[in-house]
C-alpha cells in the first residue's frame, strides 16, 4: 500500500512538475508579428481559442489552466501585439494586466491641423488627406463656435493613445472633447471664436510664457484701434491653404488677398491658424494691460521678443535685431531661414 502511494505521489508530482514546465516555457513555435482583438465580453475559453489558433500559445488547455490557478485576476478586452515567442504565464499575465497595443500621438502646442494630418500619417493610422477632409468639417465643434470654419483650433494639444483601426473622425473626436473639458475647466468667457483665434496667433508668435500676455496685449491693443495685425504666422497659413507655401514668406504672400493674409485683412482672420494650448488661451482672455503696439525678436537670439509703444522704439528695436541677423548670417555662412510661427527679418 504504501509503495503505491509513493508511486501515486511521484506521478502526480512528475505531472504537476511537467506541466508547471509547458506554462513556463516559451511557445517556440510562434511565427510572425500578431495582433488579436479581444471584444468586450471575451470569455477566457475564447481567448484560450483565438490565442491558440493565431499561434501564439501551443494548446487552449495551458491557458486555461493558469486561469484555473489565478481565478481571481481579470482578463482585459483589447487588442493585444505580440513580437516574440512567450510563456502561456506571461501571454496570460499580460492580458491580465491590460498591456493592449496602442499608437501615442503626440501633438505640441501650435501644430495645425497640417502637421497633425502629417504625423497621424506617420504612424500609418491613416492617410493625411483623409484626416484634413475629417478636420476641416467644423460642425462637431458648432455648438461652442458657430462660426468655425474647420476644427483648427479645437485640436486640443496634448498626447492620445491609439489604437490601430482609429479613424480620423474617432481622432477629431478625441481631441475636440479634451479641448471642451479644457475650456470648461478654464471657466472661459466671451466669444470662444474669438478668443481660440487670437490664442492661435499667439501660440504661434510666442516662444516663452512670459511673452503670451504681452503678445496677446499687442494684438488686442491693435484690434482696439483698428490697425492691422500683420502677423507672419497667418500669412504662412493663408499660404498653406492655398497649397503654395515654399518655407519661407515671399512678397507673393504678403501681396495675397486670402482673408487669413493679416497683412491685406484687418482685423482677427476668419478662424485659428493652429491649435493653442491652455497657457495661450490664458493669454488670449486675460491679455497683459499695456500699450504696447509692436514687438520684434530680440537680438540675443533667445527667441524672446522685445515690446514697443511707438514706431520709432520699434524701428530701434527692429534695426537691432536686423544687425544681429546679418552678424549671425556671416559666420554661419548661410541665410537665416524663416520659421513658421516665429518671426524673422520681419516685425510686428
């Protein structure tokens, strides 16, 4: 009796011993890259199933056997990447965990909806012109601004998880909901359109935060009395809409009668020229009190700008910045070179 228990004792161990060995080792079978979609309410035999027949896990049982000794752990929907061979244990512990594949897609302060329709391409969500054409239908966004020509603007900056079947509309959505709870937050009063408009401007003409209130200010102070705002950035805009922008302002731009062109139109353009951040906005409903009309780039080449109350303080400031351009043209031996959003030999 007692040498059958010992044999009885020594199978069982030897069984529990090679099965604890198959969960441990890795599937060496596994072939190519592989996703698999879980939807809401996969019950863990389906999974077991999908994951043995997409080959990454040898048989269903291993799977169902870790669930049987981890009962207590909840398996997550989603959709899950998998590059390498891999135990059942970590297949199961992964899924566990929720560790489901997602593209990041990360959009700065002052991109437009040009630079986010580039990036998106990039990661091979889609194609940017489908993205634009979703973009420029303002209507979702109607409800705050009725006067929004696209959703510029209201693409709030921040960083958005992905999944790979995202759509452009799904995107828009995603983006245009932070921006509401962003505005909410702000408790932002006034006119939405107006205000994300001159944000636009001064996320685009602002490097540092101190100078956003007194960009604003400029702008602001401008409107007041009429005079046009002469911004570069919308210039550029009004360049990148009509497919013609080459990376640098032309006289061709400044001479154009698109409405964005600040240079030609007086007053605000007809919407956002890019997506400002909170900061911006801030800035935008909160200008600084000045009577500050111009400003320039400083000549240190800080990217700081340097304010002015009158013409001639600014033709002061605008010479010196001209010297230090040439200064640093010569020793670099080439053109300084136009940069969106920022300003160059020109002034404001």
């Amino acid at each position: 009796m007692k040498l059958r228990l010992a044999v009885l004792a020594l199978v069982i161990g030897s069984s529990a011993g090679y099965v604890a060995y198959l969960l441990h080792r890795p599937y060496a079978a596994f072939g190519d890259e592989t996703f698999i979609d879980f939807p809401k309410g996969t019950g863990s035999a389906q999974m077991a199933d999908m994951l043995a027949r997409a080959g990454v896990i040898a048989h269903t049982w291993e799977f169902l056997a870790v669930r049987a000794l981890e009962p207590r752990r909840s398996l997550k929907a989603g959709e899950y990447q998998f590059t390498k061979p891999a135990s059942v244990l970590e297949v199961y512990d992964r899924i566990a965990r929720g560790d489901i594949f997602y593209y990041t897609l990360t959009v700065p302060e002052g991109q437009n909806l040009f630079d986010i329709a580039a990036e998106a391409e990039k990661l091979e969500l889609f194609a940017a012109a489908d993205f634009l054409r979703a973009a420029r239908d303002g209507s979702s966004i109607r409800d705050l601004d009725p006067a929004a020509p696209s959703l510029e603007g209201y693409l709030f900056p921040s960083s958005y998880r992905l999944e790979r079947h995202t759509t452009p509309e799904r995107l828009c959505h995603l983006m245009t909901t932070r921006f509401r709870e962003v505005w909410k937050e702000m408790g932002a009063p006034g006119n939405v359109h107006a205000v994300v408009t001159l944000a636009s401007l001064v996320e685009r003409e602002a490097r540092f935060a101190m100078d956003r209130p007194l960009i604003a200010s400029v702008f602001s102070n401008r409107l007041k009395i009429g005079m046009k705002l002469d911004c570069d950035p919308t210039t550029i805009y009004a360049a990148l809409l009509d497919g013609r922008y080459r990376g640098t302002i032309h006289q061709s731009d400044l001479a154009s009668t698109n409405r964005y062109n600040t240079y030609r139109s007086a007053g605000l353009p007809p919407g956002p020229i890019a997506n400002p951040g909170k900061d911006s906005l801030l800035a935008a409903i909160h200008p600084a009190e000045t009577g500050y009309l111009y400003f320039v780039l400083r000549p240190d080449g800080s990217g700081a700008h340097n304010f002015s109350k009158s013409i001639s303080e600014h033709l002061v400031a605008t010479a010196k910045f001209r010297r230090a351009s040439r200064r640093e043209q010569v020793e670099e031996g080439t053109p300084r070179r136009v940069s969106p959003g920022r300003k160059s030999q020109r002034s404001n």
